[in-house]
C-alpha cells in the first residue's frame, strides 16, 4: 500500500466520523489544500463529498448522518456487526482487535468499539506494519457490506464508500500476512 492510499485512509476515517463545527470549519481549508495529495479519481470524489456537505447547517449534516449510519443496521459503521453479527465470535473478534491496536501502541481516542469504521482506517493508515493487521484488514469486507447497502443515493457519504470499495478491492489480505508463529 503507498502513502497516497494511508493519506486517503486517514482523511476518510476524519471525514467519516460524526460530524461537528470543526470539520465545517476544516473545509475550505481540505477543499483548497489536499489536491496535491490524491489522483484525479479520488479529487473528483472527495471534492463531490466536500461539495455535497459544505451547503448544509451542521444540524442538518448531523440528522442526515444519524439517519444513514446510525439508524440503518444495514449501513452503521461497526464492520464485526455486518460480517459476524451480534454473536459470541464477534466478541472475541473485538478484544482481538483491541489487543493488536494496544500492541501497535494505537492509543484509541474515542469509547467507540474497535470495528467501528472510522477507527479502523485511522489503525490501518497509522500502523500498516502491526502484528495482526490482517485480522483487522480482514474486517474491512464489511465496507462492501455497506456499501451495498446504502439506500440514499442523493447522500455524500456514498462516494466516499465508493472509493472504499475502490481501495478495499485492490489490497490484498496476503500482503499483509500474519506472523510467524501465529495460528
């Protein structure tokens, strides 16, 4: 994976949390600064997110992003919940992955759980090489899940799970093997 692909990582985990007044406030500034960073492709679609969200009050912003993440099992951003559901392996799952993150020395921010989307693209960009990425990169087929299930063409939100898809699609989980002696 290059470094465009963990910059893009990272600026989807920011554009993909909750949104308050400092990713209104931020922008301008994402708008005018980070066309250097990314290909044509990923510009047109970032900039149509930026674009798609820059005209609504962040009141607005926030009940579209309730309505789309959080109200629809379908679409929520817990990436376990769409590949094992709520089950006993999906607990296990998690406290794997909360272990490989405090391995990496990932110190987690927020009380949300170690699937949640955001999360995990902030992991992935910030920690290519930890032990057990797999495991986590392993989780990101529920992007596709999700994807799939998006039901609000008009929403913003959906080119930045088209690129996801893009990206998730060109990784290959056995370039990121598990390490020796791992079973």
């Amino acid at each position: 994976m290059n470094q465009e692909n963990h910059f893009l990582l990272k600026l989807i985990s920011v554009l993909l949390m909750y949104p308050d007044k400092e990713l209104i406030d931020w922008l301008p500034s994402l708008e005018r600064d980070f066309k250097v960073k990314l290909n044509g492709s990923d510009t047109k679609k970032i900039l149509g997110f930026v674009d798609g969200i820059k005209h609504m009050s962040l009141l607005h912003l926030q009940e579209h992003y309730t309505q789309v993440f959080d109200m629809n099992p379908g679409t929520c951003l817990n990436l376990t919940y769409h590949s094992i559901g709520d089950t006993e392996e999906r607990g296990r799952t998690l406290a794997q992955m909360d272990q490989i993150y405090l391995n990496a020395g990932f110190e987690r921010t927020s009380a949300e759980l170690p699937d949640y989307l955001p999360l995990v693209l902030e992991f992935l960009a910030q920690c290519p090489q930890a032990e057990g990425i797999d495991l986590v990169w392993g989780q990101m087929d529920g992007v596709k899940t999700i994807a799939a299930n998006f039901d609000n063409p008009d929403s913003p939100y959906r080119l930045l799970f088209e690129m996801l898809t893009e990206l998730v699609g060109s990784v290959n989980i056995k370039d990121h093997p598990a390490p020796i002696g791992r079973n």
